[in-house]
C-alpha cells in the first residue's frame, strides 16, 4: 500500500464526522469523498480504529481518551487513514468533546490532510521511533522511560522478562516484585535521577518465590539517566535494567565460603573476629557492654579417636546447632578452630547476662546425644568475658579463653564467667 500525500489522489480539504464516545461513527460530512474517497453511508456504525493503521491506533486511543477526561476538551492527533482505494493517507484530527450537549451528544473531529512537509516530519519521527523500538527489543536488557510524573511511558519485552512483572502504568507499580528490603532504596533513586542525578549499579533482588533469594527469584542492576525538554526541565528518565542472578548467586558463594566454616555453617575463624571487632568499635559509641563466650568441647579427640571423624563430624555440627539455638537473636556463632567455638554478644547487660548465655550453653552441650554410631556422652568447657570499657579483640578473647580453662580446671561442672581487665595478664588466675 502507498501513502499519500497533498494533491495524490484525494482532495485536500476537510470534513466533519461526528462519533459518540466509543468512537462509532455517527454521521460524516458531504466532504469525506474528497478527503478519504468514502461515501458517508460507508463509514456511519463503524469504529474509526477500523481505518486507522495498525501501528497508529496505540497513540490514536490515548489520545482519545485523554480528550475524553474532560468536557469541551479538544485534542489534536495525527496519523494515517486508510482511504477507499486500499492506500494510507496522513490526516490531522481536531477532536472537540461535546458529549455533555444534551440535545446532540457526540465528540465532533475536524479531518484534513496533513502537508507534505509534515508528512515527512511525522515519517521520519516515527520512523526513528520503529528503529529505537525495534533496536531495543533486541537488546538482552531492560529498557524503560518515565515521565516526571513517574508514568511508564515506554517498556521493552525484556524488562518483562528480567523483572517478571508485566507492563504497568507507573514505574512503582512496574517494579512492586522487589524485595521490601530494597524498596525505599529504589524510589529514593527514583527521586534523585529525577533531580537530575545519574544512577548507576543500583542492585535490586526481584522475589519471585515469596522467599529469602528463593530459586526462582531475580537480581538486577538499574541503570538511570534523566530527560530534559527543550528548556532543559527535567521530563522524565531513562533506564535500563540488567540481569546479574548469576552473577549475585556466584559471588554470594564465594562470601560464604570466605566466611563461614562449611561443616557447621559456623562464621569461621576471621569472619567471628571481624564480628567482634565491629561490636567492640559500636560499643565504644552506644556505650553498651560486649561479651564473648569461649567453647571447648571436652574428650573430642577421644571421641574421634574411637568412632571416627564421621562420629567427630556430626558433634561439631550437632555442637553448632545447639549454640545457634539457645543463644540470643543477635548473637553470633563461630567455629574458632578444631573442637572451639566462640559466641559473641553485643548489646550486653553485664556480669548475669554474660553468666545467662555461659550457662545455656553449657546445659545444652551436657549430655548423652545420639549419633550414627550409638549414644554418645559430650560435654563442654565453658567460659565467658564481659567488657563495658574499650579493650582489643586479642585480650577479650584471650581472657574468655582464660575463663575457659578455669572451667575445665573445676571439672566443667559449671560455666566460668569473668570481667574483662584492660591490665590483665595471662598469668592472672580467674574464677567464676
């Protein structure tokens, strides 16, 4: 089919049509032969989208309703008719909304021909805009654009795909699926991109699953940059949004491993120690007292010894489980090597705080346990450190380690527990 343009084919004048507020139309005016080539009885009872081109009737309905919002609204559209003889023909719409005229309802719309300079305006637009569209379905991320008022104007087919959530009318509504966690974060970069602040590398978790990074939830990277109009006012954003579970789950493999001790998904050794340290800096500002409760598993290698590392295994982890569950909600366990643990407590009230924790754990590590090689007897040494005054990492340790020992000098009987001494020596002899 051919497009045409002023003096091919049709005259170049206009006509009225009058259609009610579905569009139908309802009467055409003596004039549409010369405009589009139909007789009026040709067009009366149809729907105008039946003659406007596919590829227009997106903006030909939001320009419609949009005129349609308010009373005596008028709104100009352009786009291509389809004339009588089977070609396209560019033509401007002047929609006048008289739907509130009681005696002869109807939205009364203007037609002509569009020039031919503007006809090859609006191709080359559109034109440019089938590429940018075209261009980036094919590309494998998302792409969106906003307006300033936060209305998804544009949406590729994969942003879909990345973020698992179908077209949407807002950029809020089109991100919803992401984690609660990450919400105030994304609409706070929503608000910056907008005061005309790039945004890069912001990492969103998409849930999918209603879990924790369930199996089949999502993580990407939004990328935004911000629209000006022609007064250099800020219009909207533009953003792009790529996929990186693999890249998350990888690297979050990779932490674990750097942190945690794979048998008894402990903290290891370092990670526990960083732990302390941060809560020893916070507690220097809050003011509050830290604790460390030192573990020792009693007879361990005479367990291993005589039932075998299988044996030794399953109470290291059966050791962790225990801890994990008597200590408090923001106490953290780490396996400090071989048969040791160490808790750390921030947030600590004193001496019978400190004494509390000792003596759960040492009740919940006594006691016959049954592994796959029978029942088995454990007990554990336990011993714990309190401080309220600035005091290094190595000193608190080492005098819960201290405590520790008195404990297992006593018999494990009972849970040695300490205050820490900024002038303490390893020679100090500490009791419970």
């Amino acid at each position: 089919m051919t497009t045409h343009a002023i003096g091919e084919g049709h005259g170049a004048g206009s006509v009225t049509v009058r259609r009610d507020a579905a569009g139908v139309i309802v009467s055409v005016g003596t004039e549409m032969p010369d405009v589009l080539g139909w007789r009026p009885e040709e067009l009366i009872g149809r729907a105008s989208t039946d003659f406007i081109h596919p590829e227009d009737q997106g903006s030909a309905i939001t320009a419609w309703f949009a005129m349609l919002e308010h009373a005596d609204e008028v709104g100009v559209w352009q786009g291509r008719y389809r004339t009588s003889d089977g070609s396209w023909k560019w033509i401007e719409s002047t929609n006048a909304n008289r739907l509130n005229d009681e005696s002869n309802p109807a939205v009364i719309s203007e037609m002509k021909p569009v020039t031919v300079a503007r006809v090859s305006l609006a191709e080359a637009l559109r034109a440019r805009e089938q590429l940018l569209t075209r261009l980036s379905d094919a590309l494998p991320i998302g792409v969106f654009q906003i307006d300033a008022a936060r209305t998804l104007t544009f949406a590729n087919d994969q942003l879909t795909k990345v973020i698992g959530h179908s077209p949407s009318a807002t950029i809020e509504a089109q991100f919803s699926a992401i984690d609660p966690d990450d919400h105030q974060r994304f609409l706070d970069a929503v608000d910056a991109v907008l005061n005309n602040q790039p945004i890069d590398e912001l990492e969103l978790h998409i849930v999918r699953s209603g879990g924790d990074a369930g199996a089949d939830d999502r993580f990407c990277v939004v990328n935004m940059r911000p629209l000006t109009d022609a007064t250099n006012r800020i219009a909207g954003a533009v953003g792009c949004v790529s996929d990186v579970t693999e890249q998350v789950r990888l690297r979050r493999q990779l932490e674990q491993r750097a942190n945690f001790d794979g048998l008894t998904s402990c903290l290891n050794r370092s990670a526990i120690l960083d732990v302390l340290t941060a809560s020893l800096n916070r507690s220097r500002i809050t003011g509050h007292g830290v604790a460390v409760v030192f573990v020792d598993l009693c007879r361990f290698k005479e367990i291993n010894d005589r039932y075998g590392h299988m044996a030794g295994d399953e109470i290291l982890s059966l050791t962790a489980n225990r801890l994990r569950s008597v200590v408090r909600d923001d106490d953290l366990v780490g396996r400090f090597g071989g048969d040791e643990f160490l808790v750390v407590c921030p947030q600590i009230s004193g001496a019978d705080g400190t004494r509390d924790i000792a003596e759960r754990i040492h009740q919940a590590l006594a006691g016959c346990v049954e592994l796959g090689v029978g029942r088995v007897d454990i007990r554990a040494s336990v011993g714990g450190a309190f401080t309220v005054r600035p005091i290094s990492v190595d000193d608190l340790v080492a005098q819960a380690d201290q405590a520790m020992y008195e404990a297992k000098r006593l018999g494990s009987s009972v849970a040695s527990v300490v205050e820490a001494k900024e002038d303490w020596m390893p020679a100090d002899v500490v009791r419970g």
